[in-house]
C-alpha cells in the first residue's frame, strides 16, 4: 500500500471519547461534512461491513480491517485482487488527550486507475476532518 495522505489533529478527550464519537456512524456528518452517514452492519470487528454514504456519492461497502478499541478503525475497499484503498484512524494517547492520525493509503496493481482517484480525490475533501473530530469530541457536542 502506498500512503497517499496523513492528517493529524489533537483532541483534549481522552482515546475512548474519540473513539466513540468516531464509530458513532449516524454522526459522521458532524466532523466529516462531506459524509452523509455510515453503518456498520454488525459487530464492529475485522471482516464486518461498514457502509458509507458520502454527500454527492452513493452507498459504498468497505470491510473493517482492524477495530481496536479505543486505538485503531481501519476500513478497506477492494476492486478484487486489482486494487484497494484503505481509510484508517488511529488514537495515541497523548497526556490525557489524543492524538487522532488519519491515513489514506491505495495499493493493487491497478490502483492508479481505480483508487488512487478516489484517494487523492478524498484526501482532499477529508483533511479537515481530524481537527472536526478531535474538536467534537472535546466539547461533547456538534460540530458545523
């Protein structure tokens, strides 16, 4: 996999409140404004699908690749054995706080014709949404 962009951001909360803001899928909207919602569609654990249903976009199905609470979400769309792109948050605590690192990597041998758009195209659109997140987490409320 190759990484195409990183985007970090600090929160006061601690790990577990970012962590629950991050899975709460009905809320993305709030810290990723270009997200409608996401649903993980059942227990979050590697091998679940989360769908996610971007503003301007259709519904797309990812698999959970590593959720680690309250660490590291992970989620990975394939185009077979062709090309993946992978969208991945980490939480390292921080002296009571939390680091959040927001990553976006794209591999297969034909990723720069199927997921290296999407990721350059996402990265840009999503490097904001750290900062959000950490914020909304902080103060416990909506962020607009």
């Amino acid at each position: 996999m190759e990484l195409i962009a990183t985007a970090v951001a600090r929160s006061a909360a601690g790990p577990q409140s970012v962590w629950e803001r991050l899975i709460d899928g009905l809320h993305w909207r709030d810290w990723s404004p270009a997200t409608d919602w996401m649903v993980v569609e059942g227990a979050l654990e590697a091998g679940t699908v989360v769908t996610i249903k971007r503003k301007r976009g259709r519904q797309t199905a990812y698999r959970v690749e590593a959720a680690e609470a309250p660490r590291r979400l992970a989620l990975l769309l394939t185009f077979g054995a062709a090309a993946r792109l992978r969208i991945a948050w980490t939480l390292e605590p921080d002296g009571g706080g939390t680091v959040i690192r927001q990553t976006i990597e794209s591999g297969g041998r034909l990723r720069r014709w199927l997921t290296d758009p999407l990721a350059r195209r996402g990265a840009a659109r999503w490097s904001d949404d750290p900062a959000r997140l950490a914020e909304l987490a902080s103060v416990g409320t909506s962020v607009r």
